[in-house]
C-alpha cells in the first residue's frame, strides 16, 4: 500500500497588512522589513474568526476537492499553537464541525512551526502499521495575531495568519507513493528564544497581565532564530535523504517552512540546490507558523501540477528548537 496526497486547500487571513501600514506603529520602514525578511505583506484574520473557523474550512474543501465525505476519514491532526483553547485539543471541534464518524481518531500535534511536517510524518506512520486507518485529514493552523504585539518589531514583521489541509489516502495502484524516510532532530540550548508564556502552568495567574508580571504576547528573539536554522536545517536534510538513501540532488520540489524568505535563499545555496525547485511564497503571505509548509504545497498545487513519481522534500524548523525533513515520493 502507497500513501498519497489526494485533496488540499489553504485559506488565508481575511486582511491583508501591508508593510507600510504596518510601520506606522514601528521605529522603522517597509523597505527595512523587506531587506530583513523579504516579507512585503502578510494577512490577519477578523476579530470574530479563530483557529476552529479556517481549520474546519479547509478541511471541509480539502475533502470536497478529492470527492471523499467526512464520514470517511479515520483520523484527524490538527498542527498548531493558537489552538481556540488551551484545551481541548482543535482537532475534536474539527471533528465535529466537519461531521466525522465516532471511530475517527483526532488529536492535536504541537512542534511549533515544524508542526505539519511532523503531523504528516505521524499520520503516514500511523496508516502504514494501522489497518484501520484509512484515510487521514492532516491541518496546520495558525492564529498568530491574537499573539503578537504590534508594536515589537521582533515578531509582528514575519507573522500572518492562516490554514491548510492535506488528504491522505492509501494506493494499491501507487504502491510507491508515499513517505520515503524521515529525520527529526531537537537543540534545546536556546529553549527560551521563542515563547508564549501566558497561559502556561506557571504563568497562569489572571493578574499577571495586569501588573505586567506576564506579557500575553509571543517573544522572539531572531537571531538566535537565523542561527539555528541556517546551522542545523542544512544538517537535517542531509541526514533525511541520506535516510532515504538518495542524493540530495536527486529532489525534484523542495517546500520549506515559510519563515523568512532570505532564509530558505541561504539554506538552498547551502545545500547547492537550484533556487528553481523549491517555492517560496512567503514574502506575500507572511509566517504562517505550523500551516506554513501546507499553504506553500497547497498553493503551488493549485497553479502547477507535480508528475507522479516525483521525490518531495519537505523541511522545517520550530522553536524549542525543533527540526523536522520528510522525504515523500509523489
């Protein structure tokens, strides 16, 4: 049995921020945001939508567009940090919002922005040793506005607002297809560099945003962000096609998590790849945390097509600090 890709979809904040607009509450300009990130533009959503909202709407379109009802979907991941609650997990409101069966298995999946590379990587080991899974929904969401300051020019000039979804399916008539090897590797040493603190176990205390004790926002600290990306991505990747026991050079389409734009230019003439075979979207979009990997496959599927057969690279990075590649046969 292969495992295929047979539905996606993506959706997007509804507002669009440009640079400009953005920089009236900054001590610096668009053009200094674009040499930084190459980020032009990103998209927030309204005050009325959360992750539940563009999660299930893309789930629900992913499934339409490749003709399978949510009756026959055995398991459901949902990748994110902005979850509507702290608990319980989104992907049990997907589940109903999307009308699944009761055998339909779901849970949330939290690797911060390598969160849907891990997902996908879990639910296509979880249909290989489970034969009662069938069919699998894999989301990555993010509500990031409700996190950021918009005044900390740290975070607010990268992150966006957004969602995407895969349908997995098992092939007997594409026995190959599928994923081919993985790798995951995690470097703690700067664990603090990117957190939310509020709402955590220890930084629980309503107050403590009144008395400043406790910021409700993200904080982020960038270039420990560059350097951990730029030194250990490169050395995941390598060690994932070494696993799947191909050349580097041997992928046809890299879809990395989409963070920075400069940033996946350096790591592509790291690893002496064509700038052609990846696809960057993230100067238009903004960051888009844990959804960001499913958006950019997402939106290249829908202006281009992939030939069967082809090898995908699949790559992220997210804090804690977390680093995730998958090797997947088109």
């Amino acid at each position: 049995m292969g495992i295929r890709i047979v539905g996606h979809s993506y959706r997007l904040g509804s507002y669009r921020e440009s640079n400009e607009e953005l920089c009236l509450n900054l001590d610096v300009d668009a053009e200094w945001i674009v040499q930084k990130t190459g980020i032009k533009q990103r998209y927030l959503v309204n005050s009325n939508e959360g992750a539940s909202d563009l999660a299930h709407e893309v789930a629900d379109k992913a499934l339409s567009n490749c003709g399978i009802a949510a009756s026959e979907v055995d398991l459901i991941i949902c990748c994110t940090f902005s979850n509507d609650y702290s608990y319980p997990a989104l992907a049990a409101k997907v589940h109903k919002c999307i009308g699944a069966k009761i055998e339909c298995q779901t849970f949330d999946l939290q690797a911060n922005c390598a969160g849907f590379v891990a997902g996908l990587s879990v639910a296509s080991d979880l249909m290989t040793t489970n034969e009662l899974i069938n069919r699998a929904v894999i989301i990555g969401v993010e509500i990031n506005s409700a996190f950021i300051d918009r005044k900390d020019k740290e975070s607010c000039i990268y992150m966006s607002d957004g969602a995407a979804a895969v349908v997995l399916e098992k092939s007997e008539d594409y026995a190959d297809s599928g994923k081919v090897a993985s790798a995951f590797d995690t470097d703690s040493s700067t664990y603090e560099a990117v957190r939310l603190k509020y709402g955590g176990s220890r930084h629980s205390d309503p107050n403590g945003v009144k008395n400043g004790t406790i910021k409700p926002f993200m904080e982020m600290n960038g270039i420990a962000t560059w350097k951990q990306a730029i030194t250990l991505l490169p050395k995941n990747i390598k060690k994932c096609v070494s696993n799947a026991n191909i050349s580097l050079f041997e992928v046809d389409h890299v879809f990395f998590h989409q963070a920075n734009k400069n940033m996946i230019e350096y790591i592509m003439k790291k690893l002496k790849l064509d700038e052609a075979k990846t696809y960057i979207n993230v100067d238009e979009i903004g960051n888009t945390g844990a959804a960001s990997v499913g958006i950019a496959l997402s939106d290249f599927l829908t202006q281009k097509e992939i030939k069967p057969g082809a090898t995908i690279l699949f790559s992220a990075v997210g804090a804690g600090f977390n680093f995730g590649s998958i090797v997947w046969r088109w």
